[in-house]
C-alpha cells in the first residue's frame, strides 16, 4: 500500500529528501498520523468531486514546483 511505499522510500538514501504527498481518501486520524511519522511531507484528503479533485491537484503542483524551496541536491558521492 502507499504508507509502505512511503516507508521503503524514506529508506533508500538517494530518495530521502523527495517531496512525498499523500494524496488519499481516508480522514482517520491514525492514518494521518503514520503518514507523517513515516516522511511525508504532506497529506491531502481527495475531494469527492471531480472538478474539486482537479482543483486540489493543480494547487499541489503550483505549490511544489513554484512555491515550495526544494532542499538542495546531495553530493554525488564517487
């Protein structure tokens, strides 16, 4: 599933530092919370309706690529 997608990720260090969003249709706490807790960066609940959910992934985007300060690359080790 996506938390332990996420997990495997936050574990390679060549992918530590990308940005992750949940995007999800859950409102439980716990899921929340363990997305967090495992590296996300953010969490979004999906709109139900389609205009709604293409609204809510345009910002996301506007937000990640313009907004957003992205921490520099890391070293290429050798």
């Amino acid at each position: 599933d996506g938390l332990e997608a996420l997990q495997r990720i936050r574990a390679d260090d060549r992918m530590r530092t990308m940005p992750i969003v949940i995007l999800t249709s859950s409102r439980e706490e716990t899921d929340l919370v363990k997305g967090y807790r495992l590296g996300a960066n953010a969490y979004v609940v999906k709109p139900v309706g389609f205009d709604e959910f293409i609204s809510a992934v345009s910002q996301l985007g506007v937000f990640w690529a313009i907004v957003n300060e992205p921490p520099p690359p890391a070293p290429v080790s050798s």
